[in-house]
C-alpha cells in the first residue's frame, strides 16, 4: 500500500462520510465478505414509539408503575414507554427498588408492588405464565413490533408494544451487499417474530434474534471460526465488544460514544448504503496499490 493512495482513499472516504481510524482499516475493508446489523439503531432508526398499550387486570395505577419502573432504564424501549407516559401525563411513582437485567427488561419495587417489565422469558423466571395471550404477542411482534410483558406481583398485567422505523436506505443497502457477494445477517437481542418481520421488509434471510448482550460478539467469532471475514455494524454499548472482535468494526454516528470509540469505521449519518462505498473504495484503493 502506497501512503499516497492510502491517504487518497480516506480523504475520499471522509467526503462521503465514512471515517476510517486509520489506513489499516480502509485496507482491511475490501477482504470483508459477511456483514452483520445490529438491529435497532442501525437498520431501524432507533426511536421506538408506543404503538399499543393492552392492561390486562383492573389497575388504575398499572401504568403509573410502569413508566415509573422504567424511567430508571436508559433503554431505547424505556425511553419509548416513559416518553408515552409523558404524553398521558401520568403521575410518577418514588421507586424502592430498581434492577436492569440486561437483554431482559427491568425489575422495580413500588409501593410494596412487585413489578417486572419485559420479555417472555423474564417473566417465566418469575413463573409468570404467558400462555393464554401467546397469540395476541405473537400477532403484534408479526408486525414487528416488540412487545413487553408487564407482571405485577407475580401475575401477567398487561402488555406494551413498541415500534421503529427501518430507515429509507437500509433495504437498499442490503441490496447493493447482497450485488457484491456478501452475506448479510441482522444480530438483535429481540424476539425473532419481530426480527423476521423488519427483516422481511428489507429482503433479509439472515437473522440472529434473540441475542444476548454480551453473546453478540460471541456470534462474530463464530462466523470468524468459519473462515469469515466480519464487519459488525453496530450502534450501541451492547455492540461494543462484537465491533472490537470483527475484522472491521464500524459505528453508526448518531450512536452511543462508546460503540464510535470501538470501531475502526463510522459512518457520519448512519445511511448503511456507505457499506459498500466504503468496500468499493477500499478495493479501488488496493487496486492502485498493486
Ligand atoms: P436490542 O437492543 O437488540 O433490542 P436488548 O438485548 O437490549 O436488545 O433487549 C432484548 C429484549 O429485552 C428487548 O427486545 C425487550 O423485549 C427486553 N428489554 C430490554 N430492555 C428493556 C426495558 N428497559 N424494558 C422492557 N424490556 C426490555
Ligand atoms: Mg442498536
């Protein structure tokens, strides 16, 4: 690699929003062929809204505990729920206590109520049954909406469901990858009826739903294991350790500092159709250099 034509395609690169760290990366970029997405924040344009709000039991204070529950979360969905509360002017309730369980939800005590906000599966480690509206989840996440379980004092009280929007680019940058000979998978921490359903709507095959925070970076390797080379795309705090294992981490720019920290690439506005510009320009760079 020539430092002339190195220095050409990052100052290039950087015109167009893609800033690479270092000439190593705009290098390494070319020799990627599997991408991996984060969903929400980077397909989605990571503002989640209350689409639904469905009480199950005769509370009048049910929401007041929930959006009081999850004003201690800085979650996207939390904000999505305290935002929707806000709207509705309910009153807030002084938390006991307040504990994250991360890729799960929230557990909060007020007023001596037990309340327990988020996934199925949190809800069966309370023994919550979900059972008996299983269908209406499963109609709401078909839409692609996520849907969190409310619980309170050991019973299902009632649901809310969140949606975001795929942002106006995503499915053709998916596009032009697949054009390329790349395999594009979503990685996401939400259910996977939800996932398929986003994913339907940019023409993904590839997902990876219910993800773990901290196994994100654990489905890198894997690919890696595979003779893959991964560039993880990703926005949050939970992305960090994945973009910091691929070949080419790159960060979307309105995301967390800490995943624009990690990464090798960020892409200034978050339009995912910088992919594969910045793959072109990579190959074009080394084209040169050869
Ligand atoms: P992602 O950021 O990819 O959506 P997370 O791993 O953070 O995924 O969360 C996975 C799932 O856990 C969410 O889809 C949601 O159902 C649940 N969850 C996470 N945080 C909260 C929260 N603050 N309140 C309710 N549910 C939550
Ligand atoms: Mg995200």
């Amino acid at each position: 690699a020539t430092p002339t034509s190195i220095m050409v395609g990052t100052g290039k690169g950087a015109e167009r929003g893609i800033l690479f760290k270092g000439g190593e990366f705009l290098e390494g970029t070319h020799k990627i062929d599997t991408v991996l997405l984060d969903k929400t924040g980077t397909i989605t344009k990571g503002k989640p809204e209350v689409t639904d709000w469905i009480p199950l039991v005769e509370e009048d204070q049910l929401l007041s505990y929930l959006i009081s529950a999850e004003r201690g979360s800085e979650h996207p969905l939390a904000n999505a729920i305290v935002a929707y509360g806000e709207e509705k002017e309910i009153e807030y309730k002084e938390t006991d206590h307040f504990e994250a369980v991360p890729g799960h939800g929230v557990k909060a005590t007020i007023n001596n109520e037990n309340i327990l906000v988020g996934t199925r599966k949190l809800m069966e480690q309370h023994s919550i049954s979900t059972s008996e509206k299983e269908t209406q989840i499963s109609a709401l996440e078909s839409e692609g909406k996520t849907v969190m379980l409310v619980g309170m004092n050991g019973t299902l009280a009632g649901l809310i469901a969140v949606a975001d929007t795929v942002k106006e680019t995503s499915k053709e940058a998916i596009h032009q990858l697949k054009q390329m000979g790349i395999d594009v998978y979503m990685v996401t921490g939400d259910n996977i009826r939800t996932a398929q359903a986003i994913a339907d709507q940019i023409e993904l095959e590839g997902v990876f739903a219910e993800v773990l925070p901290e196994d994100k970076s654990d489905k890198v390797k894997q690919l890696q294991d595979e003779g893959k080379r991964v560039m993880m795309v990703g926005d949050g705090i939970n992305d960090a350790p994945a973009l910091a294992l691929a070949d080419i981490g790159v960060a979307i720019g309105t995301g967390t500092d800490v995943a624009i920290e990690t990464a090798d690439v960020t892409l200034v506005g978050g339009d995912l159709q910088l992919l594969s510009k910045a793959i072109l320009l990579s190959q074009k760079t080394m084209k040169n250099i050869r």
